[in-house]
C-alpha cells in the first residue's frame, strides 16, 4: 500500500476515534481500493485497532443462526495478510472500544455473524464516513479523470467516422466498448449505452438489435475507466443529412439546459440549485414527465458516487470535485436527446468548471 | 410476468406460509428476476400478503438513525407497480404476521429503516428460500442454458482459426465476447479470462497485455449469458507446433481429473464426493498448493451459484442440476492447465451427464 493510501487511512482513523470506535471494517469494495489501492473480490480492510491495517477475506455467512468457534470461521487470509492476526485484531476491536462497519454496505447476515463471535461488544456505524472522504479528489485522481475522459473521447470520436446507418445499438456499443480498450482504458465504465430512433434520450436504454436508419435521433453515452476512475460522455447526433425541425428544437433546448447547468457548478453551491439550474429550461418547455430524478452525480471509483445533483439532494459542491452535467428529454415513441459531460468543480479564479469531455456538442448530422 | 413465475411464487408463498410470514421481500436480483421475468436496478418483489405480489423500487436507505414519516419514503413506485398499493401491503405485512427478508443480500441500513416503520412487528429470515428453490432446472431453462453453450463453443471455435501469436491477453478477451454478442448472446457470462505463459491455467486471472508467444500454454475461459443464463466453457492449448514434454504431461493429468469429475456426476451423489473424484488425480500427483479451493459450482441465473463442489460443500446432487467441472493446475512462474465444461447431472438410465459445452479437449497445437 502507498503513502498516499496510508494518508487516507490515517484520516479515517481520526474519524473511528472520534467516534469512539477502536476499528473499523472496510467492505465497500471502492472504498477498499481507495484506501489500499487494491480490491481483491470479496477483500475487505480493517483499519486498526492502533496503527495496523489488515487485508481480509470475508467468508460466506452461514445461513440462520450462527455460532462459529471463533472469528477464523468468517475471516479467511488473505495474500498478503495472516488471518489469525486479523481475527485476533478483530476480536481485540470487538471486546474493547468497538468496531465500525458499513452498515449501507455490510448484510445482515454478515452483521449477525460479526455479533455472534463477541457477545456484548459495541458494533457502531461507520456510515459514509469513506465515502465522505473520496467526495473531493487529488491531483493524481483527477489527472486519472483526465486520461478517463481522454480516452472516451477518442472512442466516440472514431466512431463518428464511421458508416453507422445500418448498425445495430448493440453492434456500436461493443466496438465502442473495444475502442475504449484499444487506447488503454482497463474496461468501460459502465456498459455502453447507444438508443436509436425511439430510443434516443432515455436515461438508461440497453442497446437492441434496432438499426440506425436515415432521419434517426442517435444517442451515445460511454466512459472509460481509467485507473480505476471512470467518467462519461454522451452525445446525441442526428443520422441523415438535414434534422426536422422539431430535433433541432429539442436539441437546442437540451444543449441550453446543459450549459445552464455546467455554469452552475462552483464551490459552495447548494447541488439542488446545480439541479434546478439544468432542470428549468426544461420544465419551462413543459417536459416534466420526461425528466429522470436527476441531471447529474459525482464519479470517481464508482461511475454514480456522491454528490448527488437532484431536487432533494443536501449540501455544496467543493472544489475538485468531479460531477457530470447530463439532461435530457425522452419523448415516448419518438425518442429525444441527452448531452452529458464529465466535469471538475473549480473556482471562478482557476478558470471556472474544468470540462474533461471535450468532444463537440454541435447537433452534428452524420 | 409469466406463468411459469407465478407458479414459482406460489411455491415461494408455501415456504412463507410454513415458516409463519404473511410476506417476503426480495431483494436479490437474480431472485427477482427468477420469480418475475425482470430484475430492472434497483428492483425489489413482494411476494404477498395473500395472492398479490408487486414490483417495488427501494430507496436508498438513509444515514444514520432514519425516522420515515411512512413507508413512500422507502419503496419508490415501479414501472408497473403502484408505491402506494406496495406501501400499504408492506405495512401490513409488518403489522400482521411478519415479513421475511433476504438477511443474506439486505444491508443492515436498509433493514433498520423497514424496522423504523413499524415498532414491533416481525422482520424474518427468508435465508435461501429462493436460491434452494433455483437449484432444479426446468426445461426452459436447460434450453437456455443449452443454447448459451452452444454460442460458447461457436465464438471460441472461431477463435482456434484466427492467428493468436503476438496478439494480447486483453485483445483476445474482447474478440471472444464481441463474438458472443455477434451469435445472439445477452452479453458475456462473466468477464472472459484469457491466460498465456506464466498466466494460463490460473484461476481467477484478468486479461493483460502480455502477447502470445510460440510454446506458451494459452488458457481461455468463457461463456455466454443467454435469456439471463449463463454457462462456462474453459479450454487450454498450445501455441506452436510441438508441446514440451512437461506440458503434454501436464495436460493429460488435468484432463484424467475432469474427467473423473464429470464422470462422477449422478442424482444423489454428494457435492463434496464429486470434488474429491476431481482433486484426487492432481494431488496424488503432488499438486496440492496449486489448486483452488473449489472444482466447480452450480450455473443458472448466476454465474457462480448453488451447489458448489468443494471438500466442504453439504448436500447431494438432483437431476436436473447444471454445474461445472473445472479442475486447473497453476506452477507459478510457468502457467498451467485449466480444463472447464458445464453439464447437467442426468440419471444413468438418461445416459448420464449432458455435456453442454462440446469444444473439443483434445491438446490442440495452434
């Protein structure tokens, strides 16, 4: 594990003791890797007691009611730990200040089976205490963004220069998803979205066996992941050589609504005010029904992380914090457009919101 | 949703009822989806009370100690249900005889915020009613099953013709399940591990940019989900046109152990019973540190489920149970062989296990 991990470590412990727990057991899986770098399938951290830190497995739950021997039958070793000395710190942090688990995170299952092997030790809530601290993220993260956001650009920009008519939603996504790879992502970000036709401008479409055809709405959102960060970009084109009035107008409407809200994004704005900033232009149009729950969220470790940008979200955005900016409007039947943008919150000193997507958002009929 | 789903509900309601809960709530996606049809994100099914069920979304719980005002602030209306009709059924689940619970997927967050609605009422253990009852395959569903291998077999039969020296692990990986996609399937089954040189035969191996070089062991691990069914097929060969003596025995020693595995596959016989047949051959001949804890597991709606085929697994094999045999030998530093079919257990008087994947197991020279 690097220094800088060891860094993030250190912050959480402050934050354990502070709330009086000796340990706490790290299970998220991107909060493991943000605080060792690494995130074995089914690893979990425990962060103390005192200044040690221990890789686990976790094993399986057993089923109903459980009464392991000891704490061995649920932590397994891991490569690079000792399974007896993580139960024996487990159970050090059990009977004495006690342990903090994620409880957003950790099953009942598992929760009991921790209660089972201490009788009468403290199990507290870690909440989102990891999560809180990946919220604004380091030069070395961001540039990760950067290189994410890069690559998806390529990505989507090769394949503007290719023949799509003819394509199937399914066809485009997986070469896209190749693309991404071919310029060094570890794997798309999320799976590939590409809506055509009717298709275009929903919020979460699975691509089809639809082809693009002439006159279509085509609606592409992709992400690389990077290092372990992932971004996303999506954009909405219009097949054939000249778009109908009425995609012209909604286009426009959208792109406004986007821009709104990339100009919303600062230090210390409330999120819901972000939200309700790319939200009006669309209202006003009268597209309420058309709307998803939300126009945008952090990404980071996870594509869909904190902050959240909807009408009932809490708090402000810092700085460095990366969001996405993605309205959009469906029409059933009809389809419709959704732009979306990877973003860093900053500034107005350093120049404003830094956008990492910078491929063009001209209504580009191909 | 089908009949077929509502005949598997009605037999979820039986369990319910024999354990006392008026309703259960399940969470699992590949539970939803095996007693609906649909598992959209974020979906949840109650299964009663009485006759009904509904398809819910949940919130996401929040932080800390919740006080709902009622149960809208938990269950979010679903595409084709009503968050009312949802609400007021789960409360009286709560209030009457109880609801049961999948303590094995439902976080203790969430869980304490169904408890906070209603004070002393009966939250229950719905354990793995639903996992027991995916166990025995239906016809439908060894079709699918069927028809995943095929498109299996088809895209790494495509592959043996191609030229593989000095392309890379991650580039052979990404052809596989562009090819998968191409023959029908979903998508990949699980991510495609494709292993050469000092990486083939490990595993659980993610493809890296290593290139394929004349005389390594390349391993290619595989398979296509299908309607929501997965399968896996597992194949290690040569590249060039002599293997080295130590390869060909090497070979022939993981072949005899899945051999023995799937030959030992019958109604009735215990789990741990057909591991035994396929780890006896590798470590008579001393291969005891380079095995994996398991040789194969159940296949269905997941790609790793019930039963599991390891020294400690409980419970006996029923006709009708599609698993793997993948017996794998990795000498650290040199590679290894993996070999990886799934079957369906069948009665000899059936003519024994059905081998879905039929790539040849031959050691092919490529």
């Amino acid at each position: 594990m690097a220094e800088v991990h060891s860094v993030r470590r250190a912050r959480l412990r402050e934050r354990c003791a502070a709330s009086g727990a000796a340990a706490a057991l790290v299970t998220r899986p991107a909060n493991v890797r943000y605080l060792t770098g690494t995130s074995p399938a089914g690893g979990a951290l425990l962060v103390g007691p005192g200044e040690r830190d221990t890789l686990v497995h976790l094993r399986p739950p057993p089923d109903g009611e459980p009464t392991p021997a000891d704490l061995r039958d649920l932590v397994l070793p891991s490569p690079d730990g000792d399974a007896a000395v993580a139960a024996a710190d487990l159970a050090a942090s059990l009977h004495a200040d006690g342990l903090a688990v994620e409880e957003n995170h950790l099953t009942v299952a598992r929760h009991r089976a921790l209660r089972s092997v201490a009788d009468g030790m403290r199990l507290a809530d870690l909440g989102g205490a990891v999560e809180q601290l990946r919220l604004v993220k380091d030069d070395q993260e961001i540039a990760s963004l950067r290189i994410a956001a890069e690559i998806s650009d390529q990505a989507l920009g090769e394949l503007l220069e290719s023949i799509l008519v003819g394509r199937t939603e399914r066809h485009l996504a997986l070469e896209l998803e190749r693309r991404l790879v071919d310029h060094g992502a570890d794997g798309p970000a999320f799976p590939t979205c590409v809506g055509t036709g009717p298709h275009s401008g929903a919020p979460r479409h699975a691509p089809t066996d639809r082809r693009v055809e002439e006159g279509d709405f085509l609606t592409v959102r992709l992400g690389a992941c990077y290092r372990g960060y992932r971004c996303e970009v999506g954009r909405t084109f219009v097949i054939g050589t000249a778009p109908a009035a009425w995609q012209i107008e909604l286009y426009d409407l959208v792109f406004a609504a986007q821009r709104a809200g990339r100009e919303a994004l600062a230090p210390g704005v409330a999120c819901r005010d972000v939200d309700r900033a790319t939200r009006q232009p669309l209202t006003s149009a009268g597209h309420t029904e058309a709307l998803a729950p939300w126009t945008g969220h952090g990404v980071g470790l996870e594509i869909d992380e904190d902050p959240q940008l909807s009408p009932g979200a809490m708090g402000k955005l810092d700085a460095c914090v990366p969001v996405t900016v993605e309205p959009g409007v469906h029409l059933p039947g009809r389809g419709g457009v959704r732009i979306d943008d990877t973003l860093v919150v900053r500034p107005a000193a350093d120049g404003g919101p830094e956008l990492l997507t910078i491929t063009t958002k001209e209504l580009l009929a191909l």
